[in-house]
C-alpha cells in the first residue's frame, strides 16, 4: 500500500482546517496560473462533470455535491453533521431544489477523517430537470492509483500561488493524478496518524517545477486543480473503459497543506466503501419509481393551480 509522510507542518495545520470545514464556506477548486477560469468552466460544462452543484443552507452557499439520481445528492458528511433537511437547498444549473432528507453514512462521527466515510445521502423533493445524473463507479481505491482523474466542485476560487481568493458559484472541473490510496502522516511531535485505504490523495503540482513536490510525480497534468477546505462533496471522476464512460469514485473530504492551500497541497477523497455503496445503491430509485416520482409531483402541481 502506497505511504507518504508529509512535512510536519502539513498535518498541524491539516488538523485545524478540517475542524473549520464544517462551518467554513466552501472553496473551490484552485487552477494553474497559466491557464484561464474558461479552461475549467469548458470541463465542468460537459457530461457527467456538470452533475455537480452547490449544497446550501438558509440560501448561504455550504459545499459541493453530485447528483446520482434525478432526485439523488451525494455530499460530505461532515458539511451535514446536525443531519437535517431544514433550510437546505441543492443548486444545479441554476434552479434550486429543496431537500426532504438528509442521511450521513458515517457512523464515527463527521469530524472523523481517517475512517473514510465522509458521505451523506440528500434526497429532493423533486427530480432534477435537464441533467444526467453520474453512474458511480464500483472498483477499489488501489485500482485508481497513479491513474489521471477529473475533480468537480463549486464555490470559492483561486489559484496555485495565491489560494482561495472568491466565491461566485460557478462550477469548475480539472484534473490531477492519484497519487495514493491510504496516507499515513506524522505530526510535529511525532504521533502518527494513520488515514484509511478508502482515501485517495492527490498533490498539487506546480506547472513551473518551483514549488517542492508532495507526492507521486512532480509532473502536472493539463487541467492540474486542487480542492480547498470546504470544497467537501466534490465529485472524483475515473473514466472507466468497460462502460466506456466517467463516473463518480469519490467525494472530496479535506486537504493537507503546509504555509497555505495551494501548490504543493493535496487532496484527499473519500471512495466508497462496499457497504455504503450499497447503502447509496438502494437510495437510486429504478427508471420505473423516477417515472412515477416526477409524474406524481406534476399531479400535484397542476391540483394547486
């Protein structure tokens, strides 16, 4: 199984981002300095990336999510740790829905990062119009690593040299490489902390070569991107070849950085564990329930009128 320790100061300040990223705005994705923010809104424009919106609570933007089913959100579980549907709205293509549930996957708690099970289930009250949900992918963590990958998310915005710096909403999707599955990482007393296989980790790597690599290969991709704190729920993207299409491996969940979240940072994405993919499985209604679900809500709509 792939290991890395990181420089000491990473996991310290690590410790203390996560803890915010519950109650934090949400930042997006941060790109390369030498590309434009068009590059990242053209991939996140195409399918199955633009499943991607925002989760929001009282109209305040709260983090990412990924729609798997017309009426389906997967999210963070930490971003929903009081675990209810009151004043919550997922925002996709710019319509809001309203959510009628909110069900978190985590049995640990939702500040627990090493266990890698930062997944809660969203259920609207109606389905989403005009928009592909993403088909998950069910293979093992091991099997992403060192394989290129799309990230997805919406919020806060930036770049590699100067960080989050913005929020406006839009969704932007990049690339990187999958460096490891499982981290283990050591603080600056020495006490270690060991991080589950079903996390993946992806560094931030600097195009121009200045800024000390992290992990894997220094070499950055295309469309190089990094998650942010709160960019929690974002959608990781592996293209399978047996469907011959994207689909969702993961969620982002926290990020490991050193002076600040930018080059040189990684990303860390839960996967789903076997459990929870089934768990998240059975909440997909089949094409014949969809049928029946958005044929009801017409009903009721046209009785109201």
């Amino acid at each position: 199984m792939p290991h890395h320790t990181p420089p000491k100061t990473a996991f310290s300040l690590f410790a203390s981002c996560l803890f915010l990223a519950a109650t934090q705005p949400a930042h997006a994705l941060l790109i390369r300095d030498d590309l434009s923010l068009s590059d990242y809104t053209d991939q996140a424009a195409l399918s199955p990336f633009n499943a991607t919106g925002g989760l929001h609570i009282n109209d305040d933007f709260e983090s990412s999510g990924v729609l798997i089913a017309p009426n389906v959100v997967l999210g963070a579980s930490h971003a929903a740790a009081a675990a209810s549907a009151a004043g919550r709205t997922f925002v996709i293509g710019g319509v809001a829905y309203e959510i009628a549930a909110v069900t978190r996957l985590d049995p640990t708690g939702p500040l627990d990062a090493t266990d890698g099970r930062d997944v809660a289930l969203y259920t609207l009250t109606e389905s989403v119009a005009g928009i592909t949900p993403a088909s998950l992918y069910n293979g093992t963590s091991e099997s992403l690593v060192g394989r290129e990958a799309v990230y997805t998310g919406a919020g806060f915005q930036g770049t590699g040299a100067t960080g989050p710096s913005g929020l406006d909403g839009v969704v932007l999707a990049g690339t990187n490489i999958i460096d490891a599955a499982g981290l283990t990482v050591t603080d600056a007393s020495g006490v270690e902390t060991v991080f589950a296989d079903s996390i993946v980790f992806a560094d931030f790597d600097d195009p121009s070569g200045s800024t000390p690599n992290f992990l894997g290969d220094a070499a950055a991709t295309a469309l190089e991107t990094q998650a942010a704190v709160g960019d929690s729920g974002g959608g990781l993207f592996v293209f399978n070849a047996t469907s011959g299409r994207y689909e969702l491996a993961g969620l982002h969940s926290f990020v490991l950085a050193g002076a600040q979240i930018g080059f040189g940072s990684g990303t860390a994405s839960t996967t789903f564990l076997p459990d929870d993919l089934a768990v998240i499985q059975a909440a997909i209604p089949e094409p014949a329930t969809a049928w029946l679900l958005v044929s009801g809500l017409a009903t009721l709509t046209r009785r109201r009128r």
